[in-house]
C-alpha cells in the first residue's frame, strides 16, 4: 500500500517455496449482502483505501479460532459484536490463517 493506493511487489524468493509468480487473490466484501467477490490487481488499484483498523463508521474484521471439528472463521463486526463473514478464499493456496484486510474502500479512484 502507498498512499492509499494497492502496489505490487514481488517478494523475495528462499529455497523450498512454492511457485515464484503466484498471483494472491484479492476480494471485495459487501457488508450489506454479507457477500465477497473475487476482483483483479487493476480492479483492486482502482480503490482509495483506508487502512485503519476500524472503517469510519465503526466496523472491524476479526478472526475467531476453529477447533478440530471447525475451520476458523473471519468475522466483521460493529461495536462489540460480530458475524461470520460469508468468505470463500479462492486461489491455488487458500489459507483461513493467512487471510488479511487491506483496508476500506473509501471511494473509486478517478483517472
């Protein structure tokens, strides 16, 4: 992230790692619907987000840990409770424990 702008970066390589061009899926949630999509990288630059980790109006993603008969589950709440957001992570790699807010999509950024 700069400026409120997404920015690709290629990570460093080390021995024993998986594929050196894998793309990581990026999402946008809906809170109304409750509801992710998967969107491209150029998609994604086209946000101005906000990083905080609450957005302006009091929400907060959160993760809640699973037990041996449950995965974990990404929560979104607003003040002190919270829901099981409807996420399915998608890609070659999904991973509950590697899922990570980028931030608030505060308005499209015009060209």
């Amino acid at each position: 992230m700069r400026d409120g702008r997404l920015v690709r970066e290629r990570l460093p390589s080390y021995p024993g790692d998986g594929p050196k061009d894998y793309e990581v899926p990026l999402y946008v949630h809906d809170v109304k619907k409750n509801e992710s999509r998967v969107v491209s990288f150029e998609e994604a630059r086209s946000f101005r987000l906000n990083t905080a980790d609450k957005s302006p109006d009091g929400f907060w993603i959160g993760k809640e840990s699973g037990t041996r008969h449950s995965r974990m589950s990404i929560l979104l709440g607003r003040g002190r409770s919270g829901r099981k957001m409807n996420v399915v992570l998608e890609g070659e790699y999904p991973n509950y424990f590697s899922f990570q807010s980028l931030g608030w999509i505060e308005e499209p950024i015009r060209p």
